[in-house]
C-alpha cells in the first residue's frame, strides 16, 4: 500500500494485499484483538471486500479513556470484553446463511465445488459471489483453495501420513497438481515442510500466499 496516513488511536484494520509497515512516532502501548472476516462483518457490519487495504476509526470516549487509564493486561482485557458485548447487545448483522455454506465448506475440507454450493443452498452465482465479498472478502473460489490447502497443512503435522491419500481428500487430481499447489502457496516442497513444521510460518510462505490470491 504506497502512501503514509495517520491511524487513530482506536482503528480497525482490514487484511492488508501489499507488505506495509507501522510506525510509531511516540511512546505508547498497543492492544489488538484480531478478528475473522465473518465475525467482523457479522459485529460491525462491514463490508469485508471494501475493507482490504482500508482501516477505519472505531474510537469509542468511554473506550478509549479506559484503555487509557488501565493499569494491566487484565484490565485491559474487561474494557474490550465490555466494549464488545455492548456491541452484541445491539444486534448481530445476519450471517446465518455464510455460516451454513461456510461450514459445508470445512466439512469437506474445501473439496467441493461452487456448482455444488449453488445447487445444495439454491443460490444463483451472483448471489453467492456477493455473499462472499461481503463477509469473507474474497470470492468463493479463493476460499474454497485456502480451505483446502489448510486441511492439506493440519494433515502434514501428523507424525505418519500417507500423502496420496491426503490430497485425494483434499480434491487434488494427483500429486503433481499438489506440489505444485504447495509450492506456489509455500515456497517449499511438502518435504521441507515437514521437517520445519514446528516452526512460525515465515514472511516469504505469507508473501508467497497472498501473491497467490491475488493472481486467481
């Protein structure tokens, strides 16, 4: 994201598509809650795909003078659990139909296709399309990918898999079509992984991911 803007002291960020870094010009303490796209939209009623790239102020008076006055990481922690439950006392923004399609989707570990949500939820695919950059952010095709590649991720950290039984559950046509999956959204082959599973995913396996959902 080229350009430098100022935050406000109590700001929610949306996913960032471009590496970008955060300065602080003065001394301070920072809290952050982090939040999933449907949680966030279903709370405050953004639009998740507007959102990319974007922050917006969310500074609350009675928020932020608790904030400013806490002395702990506990009292830090009752002012947001106060703040958001004030939020849920106001009503959620109705994302009953994306949790059911979404839990669908993870119940197949992502191995199902668009055409097959349409038909099980009655959706046109514009519909579907619209749902989908609303609360997710990303189209449907995009998240059934990372799905699929993070159930591909979870199998791997088991001590003894078999690979080809795990891509064919995952939707893979074959192993060709996985490394090279896994490769684009890793930078390393299944192998390498493996053995360095234990380990916080690096900058280039995140700046990997992100060029490729930027690309399909």
């Amino acid at each position: 994201v080229k350009g430098v803007f100022n935050i406000q002291p109590i700001a929610m960020m949306g996913h960032f598509t471009n590496a970008c870094t955060v300065q602080q010009v003065f001394p301070c303490r920072v809290a952050a809650i982090s939040f999933k796209p449907l949680g966030c939209h279903a709370l405050f009623g953004f639009s998740m795909q507007t959102f990319r790239d974007y922050f917006t102020d969310i500074s609350h008076p009675r928020l932020y003078h608790t904030l400013q006055s806490a002395k702990d990481i506990d009292a830090i922690g009752k002012a947001f659990d106060e703040w958001l439950l004030q939020i849920l006392h106001n009503g959620l923004h109705d994302v009953t139909g994306m949790r059911q399609i979404i839990a669908a989707i993870e119940e197949r570990h992502g191995n199902i296709t668009v055409e097959d949500i349409l038909k099980q939820f009655f959706l046109t695919e514009r519909t579907l399309q619209r749902w989908f950059n609303k609360t997710m952010g990303i189209n449907p095709k995009i998240y059934l990918r990372i799905v699929r590649f993070n159930y591909v991720l979870n199998q791997l950290n088991r001590e003894n898999f078999l690979l080809e039984q795990i891509i064919t559950t995952a939707g893979y046509f074959d192993q060709s079509h996985f490394i090279k999956d896994f490769l684009r959204f890793t930078g390393c082959n299944p192998s390498v992984f493996k053995r360095h599973s234990g380990t916080e995913m690096s900058r280039e396996t995140l700046k990997g991911i992100l060029e490729s959902i930027q690309t399909l």
